[in-house]
C-alpha cells in the first residue's frame, strides 16, 4: 500500500523557499501520511501540517529577516547570534498566534529531527504544545542556545541529518516528496579548522557532537545519494531551487526572501506533471 511522506531540508533564510513550495501544496489540496523536517524545515512543516499558510509566508518573508533576529542585536538581547526566542515567543506565538496544542490533539503524522547532545545523534521527536522540539531542531550549534526538552538538551538535527530522507522510509514510506533548498549542483564544504575548534570547546562535555560536525559534508552526499537512488526507483520526486537567490543561512532582504518564496511555488508548478504521478493512488 502506497505511503506518501514529506521531506524537508533545513536552510535558515533559504527556507523560504520550502514555504512557497508548501504554500502550493496547499492550494492543491495534496495531503501527506507523514511527514518530517528539520531545522527551518521542521518549523515549515509544522505550519503547513496546521494550515498556517499566511503565518508561513510572514515568517518567510517578515520575521525571519527582521533586523534584530540575526547579528549584533541578537547578541546583546540574547546572548545569542540568532534570537531563535524572540523568533518563536514574539512572532510565531505572540503576533501569530500559533502553538502546538491544535497539533498535539490531532496526534498528527510529523516528526522532527533534533541533536541530543547526550546521545550524540539525530533523534526525532513530535510536536509538543510549547513548540520545544520545534525550537530544538532549528537551534544551530554556537549560534543559538541549547534547549532543554524532558532531561534532553537538543540542537539542530541538521548535525548528522540535513535531509532527513532515512527517517521517512524507516517509517514505512513508499514515496516521498522531498523539499531542498539548495541548487541541484550546490557543493557542501568540510567544517573549517575553526569550526571545528569550536565544536570542540564549546560542546567539550559531550565530545561526539564535535566528532559528527566534522563528518557532516559526507553525510550530506549519503543523503543526496539515497534521495537520487529513489528519484531513479520512481520512489521520489526532488524539489530544488532552480534559480540562483544569493542569500545565505542567515542574511538576505525582503525582496530576495520574497524571491524565494514564489520560486518555490513556480518550481512547484513546474513539475507538477511529476508530483501527480508520485501521489497518485495505486490501481
């Protein structure tokens, strides 16, 4: 029996362009037996799961971009490069007013992946109604706070699973959806020397972490490589940006976070002809 799942990539800024892609998802009216993201993505995937499309398009295009979320002021309020805080309790929650209770009673299909430090890998978690694994999963090392979930203090799953493409067929899906933000010939560079010193320091009571940073460009190409293998099966379809949108994990305008967005959509349109076929009933 065919099992349709959703799969989203993580990407900062760059996740506008997954919100576009969700945004024509919904006035399609196509619908998912599971789903998973991680990072920007699991946030993205949350709101689309909610029908959130309006909140979605803000975040993309408003929020995510405002001035004190990334830099200096980031830093001064929140002790943090990012203010993922201010991000989730301000905006999402407070001026959108989401949260994870709707979610949480509809026991929905969605996982998200988060880092637990004390494991040292990628682990996925539902929703909750305060949004912590949400939070978790978009918490970039160094940048953002650890964040504590029932004794677990979470990172960015994106750590060890950037694509989380694994997940989706260990719980049992046939066919997948999978939504990057990345060009199709985007080259994932190894962690820098610096990087890498900071790993170590910075997360030195729990030395895996800096271990599996290390290794995170070769686990980026076995997810590419497994996404590729099942785009060949007829298992998948691989939605990427087709246009080059010069913005970075963390910075980029409203203009070109906009830009991304409606890519998303067009791309989308593109290749419907394709999407049709992959979530077509079985005879």
């Amino acid at each position: 029996m065919k099992k349709l799942g959703l799969v989203l990539e993580g990407g900062g800024i760059r996740g506008a362009y997954t919100a576009g892609a969700l945004a024509w998802l919904h006035d399609q009216h196509i619908h998912f037996d599971y789903g998973v993201g991680i990072s920007s993505g699991a946030i993205y995937l949350v709101l689309y799961w909610d029908g959130q499309e309006k909140l979605a398009y803000d975040l993309a295009t408003k929020y995510s971009i405002a001035p004190e979320i990334v830099g200096l002021k980031a830093l001064v309020k929140e002790g943090h490069y990012v203010a993922y805080k201010r991000l989730f309790e301000h905006y999402l929650c407070d001026v959108g007013h989401f949260n994870g209770k709707n979610l949480v009673k509809k026991n929905v299909p969605v996982e998200v992946g988060c880092y637990v430090l004390e494991h040292g890998q990628t682990e996925y978690f539902p929703v909750d109604e305060n949004l912590q694994t949400i939070l978790g999963s978009a918490s970039l090392p160094i940048a953002a706070k650890v964040i504590e979930y029932q004794g677990l203090h979470l990172l960015d799953g994106g750590v060890t699973k950037m694509i989380p493409i694994e997940r989706a067929m260990e719980q049992g899906c046939t066919h997948t959806l999978v939504i990057t933000t990345k060009a199709r010939d985007y080259v994932r560079k190894p962690a820098s020397l610096l990087v890498k010193m900071l790993m170590k320091v910075v997360y030195r009571s729990y030395p895996q972490m800096a271990k599996d940073y290390a290794l995170r460009h070769i686990n980026y190409y076995k997810q590419r490589q497994l996404i590729d293998d099942y785009v060949k099966k007829g298992q998948a379809v691989n939605i990427y940006p087709t246009v080059n949108v010069p913005v970075s994990r963390w910075k980029g305008s409203a203009e070109q976070a906009k830009q991304l967005y409606e890519l998303g959509y067009s791309d989308m349109e593109n290749r419907k002809e394709e999407i049709m076929e992959l979530i077509k009933e079985e005879d």
